[in-house]
C-alpha cells in the first residue's frame, strides 16, 4: 500500500502577513480617497450626493379662481410658466399698460404669476394708488396707469398694506427661519439693484429656496435669493391668510 502523499491535497498554510499587507494596503487607499474628496473640484463635487434639508410646506386655504390648486402653488405655477416662456429682459413703457408676452421685466413676473391665481394685480394697484396716493411717494401725485403697476416701490406699498409682512432674514439650515419663506411668496430688494421676484419651491441643500424673477436676459428660477446684487427690503404673502 502506497502512504505517500502524492496526488492528494492539503490546504496551505493561511498566510498572515500577506493579508495583512493586503489590509494595510486597502486602509491607505481608503484614506487616499477619502482625503482626495475634500479637495475635489466644484463641478465634481457637485456630482456628489446631498441631503437636502425638509422644510415644511404651509397649506394655503385660499382658491381665488377655484380650479382646485391653492393660490400660493397657483401664483409659484405661474412664475414657472415664465421661466418656460423666457420673456426677455426689456425696461419699457406701454401706452396700454401691459407689455407683450414675450417681454418684461421683474415686474411683470409679479402681474403675471397673480394672474394665475385668479388675481388682477394691475387693477388692485391703480385702485390703491386712486384712493390713497400720497401713500405712494413713487406715483409723486401723478396717477399713471399705464405704469405704475410695473413699479418696484409702488408694487412693495401695495403688498405691506395689502399682504402680510414677513421676515427678511435668511438662515441656511434653520428649519423654523426658513419655514417662513414659502413658495409663492413675494420678495423685494433696494436700490441701486432695484428688483422683485417670487420665492419658488425648489430649493438649496441648506433649505434656501431659488427665486423665480426676470433679471436679465430672460426670465429664470435662479438661486439668487441670497446673492442678488441688493439687499433684502421686503418679505410678503399675497394674499393674506392666517
């Protein structure tokens, strides 16, 4: 009987060290990758996931045209209809008030997006200003249709005694601060970067909403709600509900 060993076999001898080289060598990629990450540029980064923080969305009570849809998602529907449309940019004055739908200025993404909801924002302003002119420092007493409507300070008069004031501050990663900015909402900045806009339901990682404005060269949903050129004057909800 044959008690050699040959052709039978045998489980070799686990190798330590070689899995340990191995396991060292992956720890230093790990850490290589993980290091190379925090340096990666701009547009790869952008690539990477995010959490995006939850911000609640208020319920609107209000249906000025009654076709189901509540008028803050109305009035955020019709500001994105202009982005779709993307009027471009055009400062000027209309014999008959209003410009061509393929024009306008910030404006008009105001007029246009309340017209959504059932609201004629052009009719509420001139009878505003008719009743209450000096009131309106813009106007300087001279009533003007065709314009006024279209006019930063005027438009900002008319939402503080008509809408409801809000905060201008602006916390990225604050849930009960932003919770204030909701879609749909109206938001004015000063001179000498004049301009009006509408806060729009997409927003930042940090929970800082885009806005939906005309500011050249045609309408946009842009995240400029932080980084226009002006400062923050005004902060509304049209129309007003508790």
């Amino acid at each position: 009987m044959d008690h050699s060993s040959r052709g039978c076999r045998f489980p070799r001898k686990f190798n330590y060290r070689r899995t340990l080289i191995i396991g060292i060598g992956l720890c230093t990629l790990l850490l290589f990758f993980s290091g190379c990450s925090k340096k990666l540029s701009p547009e790869i980064k952008d690539l990477e996931p995010k959490l995006y923080l939850q911000v609640p969305t208020i319920d609107c009570p209000l249906d000025k045209d009654r076709d189901g849809i509540n008028d803050l998602k109305d009035i955020v529907a019709g500001g994105k209809e202009e982005v779709r449309k993307r009027p471009r940019y055009r400062d000027a004055y209309y014999a008959e008030g209003f410009p061509p739908e393929n024009e306008g200025v910030c404006t008009d993404v105001i007029w246009r997006a309340l017209r959504n909801a059932g609201y004629d924002l052009k009719a509420m302003v001139d009878e505003d200003i008719r009743q209450n002119i000096s009131l309106y420092p813009r106007v300087d007493g001279e009533r003007d249709p065709n314009i006024d409507f279209r006019r930063v300070q005027n438009l900002r008069i008319f939402f503080q005694r008509h809408g409801q004031e809000l905060t201008t501050e602006i916390i990225p990663n604050d849930v009960d601060n932003l919770s204030q900015w909701q879609p749909g909402d109206i938001v004015t900045f000063a001179l000498p970067h004049e301009h009006i806009a509408i806060i729009s339901d997409r927003r930042r990682p940090d929970g800082v909403p885009f806005i939906l404005h005309n500011g050249g060269p045609v309408a946009s949903e842009e995240d400029r709600l932080l980084s226009w050129k002006s400062p923050i004057t005004g902060h509304y909800r049209f129309p007003k509900f508790e």
